[in-house]
C-alpha cells in the first residue's frame, strides 16, 4: 500500500522501521477508478497524491473544452495542483485517473503535522520540490527552444512505456500539439531510425 | 461541478445503513454499499436507483475494499460489531472520517454496556486511532430519514468529534441526508448523545411514538 511511496523516500532520505511506522499514521491510502476525479476545478486541493499504481493526469479545460495536459503521474511520481494546495485558493487544475489507481494522500494538515515533527520529510519534501521544479524548468525550456523531435524524445525518456499506457491524443496535448502533428513528429522519428 | 465525495456505507442492508444511504444518495456523493445480506443490500441497490436515476451507488464485496476506496467511512454496524469491522479496515481507514452510529444498548434497551468514562464512539477511535472518528446519525431513527420534519419541525440531528473539519464534513452530511445538524463538541459529548437516544428510545416504547420521534432544540 505504501510500498513504492517509502522505497522512493528511503532512496531520498533513509528512514529507520520506526520513522516509517510514525510517518505512516499521517498517510491516507485511496483508491481512485478510471475517469475519476482526485480534484475538479475551482474546488481547493487539499491533498497531495503520490501513485503506487495506476497513472493520473493534471489538465486545465480552456473556453473551446479543450482539455491542456500540464502533467501526467504514474508510479512514483506525486500530483497536485501546487498552488491551491499551498495557498487554499481554488484549484486552476483537474486532475483525473487514466487508469484504476492506488494512491497516497497527504492531506495539508498532515503535511503540516510531518513538517514540523520530522525534519526528514521536511528534507525529502524540499528534494521533491527542487526536483519538481528542475522538471518544470526543462519542460519550459524544451516549449520554447527544442524542435519537435527532441522534445518528444526528452517526453519518452521522463515517462518510460507512456506512449503503451496513454492515447496519443493525450501526449498531444501535453506536448501543446495537434494530434496530426504530433503523428508527424513520431514518423519522422521511426523514418531516421 | 465539485468533486464527489466517496461514502462507504458498512452495514447497508440494516434499517439505519440503508436509511442513511438511500438520503445521502440525494447529495453529490458516490456510495459503496457493503454489508453481508446480499439480498437485501440488491434491494437497497435498486430502491435508490429507482428514486434517484442518477445516484452514483453500488455494492462491494468487502468492506475493506469499500473503504480504501472511501473518503468517508459510515460504520452502520451494531456495537457489539464495531470491533470486528474495525480490525478489517483499520489500514485503509488511516487519517479518513469515520462515523460512528452505533448506541451501546444492553439487550433490555434499559441500558447501555459501556462504562460511564466511555462511549461507542470512543472505544471506535481506541480501535481506529489514526482515523477521525465523528459521532453522528445516532440520535434519530429509520424512519425519521423517511419523515426528518415531525409535527412541523425538521428534526436536530447532533454530531462530536476532535476534528473540526471531518465534524464540519459530517454535519454537511447531516444536511444532505434532511436533519437539522447540531456540533456538539468533541468525542467525550457522544456519552451524553448515546445516553439521548437510550432515552429517546426508553420514551418511544412507554408513549407509543411508533418509532417517528427525534430532538428538537427550542431556542431563541
């Protein structure tokens, strides 16, 4: 149940049997099914999901009902809408289960509680937010100045075996490209090979 | 346009489980029936979804199951049952809101087994002590979720807890399902609420209110 969840932070930070015990209690475990909401849009975020098993996706809807994939997470990876969760302002993402999932919460009290009581989640957690924000940076830094063929390539290589597990409409979406053009990308690729 | 709130209801097919259920099926809420007569949790699948075309509900197997599915967790089980059910889903109950129905009654309803320093809610959050455990739904009847206005006025309905915001969830839940939610303080108050409803029960028997009986507080 949390198995994934604490070999992830012991590669981080290593815990002692007993921290794992003590952390565990603040944990909530959860199963969420296919096509379900973990958060909706304009509700506050008030958790922090990491998948054991399964994959989510965090999307904005713009006017049109277009769905803009900002992230996808499959095992090992956290989801949340950062901003609202920390703030209490209302959410800007929805996220969702592509597949049936189990995940782990960590409700913002909790958060709260395992920074102040254990100075090793307060350690694993800013490894998290430096690596989150390292992720974004590349991710920014590939929409705006890679071609096409490097950025789907850099795409493979963040989330292994995606491309079996997720519609490429979806990749589409989260690499800001039209299904047809991302269709392009992928055969011109195959072509060089 | 909020994101539905998942209710394992443990103890469904009984008056009280399948009661709660069948009213909270009316809020924006998706419920997972579980109790051990299969037949008549069918029945109670099929009443709500007859009642409410678009209610979100069904039945699981295994209350385990139901509730690491769950957000919120309704033990609608007898007291004497609590201990069971809770060794059961003590792993997946962890940090989520469980609520506790249950009256301690002795077999003579002219009592209550636990000792006067505890109640039901109490030994639930012994048993569950990473859960958040809120007293609720234990002072009305079955029937009264059929008829939550008597005589004219909607029927008070009391809710306990330690945790504030599981407590503000459950009156919200107290809402939906048509009672009057009264928070009442914090888990130790359930001592005085089971003790309420053992009186209320004691009342319905002597005068014959035929089960359809519930507290009103009058104030100003």
């Amino acid at each position: 149940m949390y198995e994934i969840f604490f070999r992830k932070f012991n590669d981080r930070v290593g815990l002692t049997r007993e921290e794992e015990e003590l952390i565990k209690q603040f944990l909530t475990p959860k199963k969420l099914r296919k096509k379900q909401y973990l958060l909706q849009e304009g509700d506050v975020c008030k958790h922090v999901a990491f998948v054991e098993k399964g994959a989510l996706k965090a999307y904005t809807v713009d006017e049109g009902g277009t769905e803009h994939i900002v992230q996808f997470a499959l095992e090992g990876w956290t989801i949340s809408d950062l901003y609202s969760f920390l703030t209490g302002e209302p959410a800007t993402y929805n996220i969702d289960a592509l597949e049936d999932a189990e995940l782990v919460l960590i409700s913002k009290s909790a958060h709260e509680e395992l920074l102040q009581q254990f100075p090793k989640y307060e350690t694993y957690i800013r490894l998290q937010i430096t690596g989150a924000y390292i992720a974004l940076q590349k991710r920014l830094t590939s929409i705006i100045s890679q071609p096409l063929e490097e950025r789907y390539s850099n795409f493979l290589a963040l989330y292994p075996n995606i491309a079996q597990r997720v519609p490429q409409h979806m990749i589409a979406s989260y690499m800001g490209l039209t299904p047809e053009t991302l269709s392009r990308v992928r055969s011109r690729i195959s072509a060089r090979k | 346009m909020s994101a539905k709130q998942t209710i394992a209801v443990i103890g469904a097919a009984g008056n009280m489980g399948s009661s709660i259920a069948r009213n909270l099926s009316k809020g924006n809420n998706r419920l997972l029936l579980f109790g051990n007569d299969k037949e008549k949790i069918a029945t109670v699948l099929t009443d709500i979804r007859n009642s409410h075309a678009s209610a979100e509900v069904e039945a699981l197997e295994c209350a385990a199951d139901a509730s690491w599915e769950a957000d919120i967790i309704i033990l609608a089980v007898p007291y004497q049952a609590e201990q069971e059910i809770a060794a059961k889903i003590k792993e997946v109950a962890n940090q989520k809101i469980v609520i506790s129905i249950a009256n301690p009654l002795n077999d003579t309803y002219d009592g209550l087994v636990t000792a006067a320093d505890t109640s039901a809610a109490e030994e639930l959050q012994k048993l569950l002590p990473n859960s958040k455990v809120v007293k609720a739904f234990n002072t009305v009847f079955a029937a009264d979720f059929v008829t939550p206005v008597i005589d004219g006025k909607q029927t008070d309905a009391f809710v306990a807890g330690d945790d504030a915001e599981a407590v503000n969830t459950v009156a919200g839940l107290v809402k939906t399902a048509g009672f009057n939610p009264i928070v009442a303080g914090d888990l130790k108050i359930s001592r005085t609420l089971e003790n309420m409803q053992l009186l209320l029960i004691q009342l319905t028997m002597k005068y014959n209110y035929n089960w359809l009986a519930g507290w009103k507080i009058l104030h100003n």
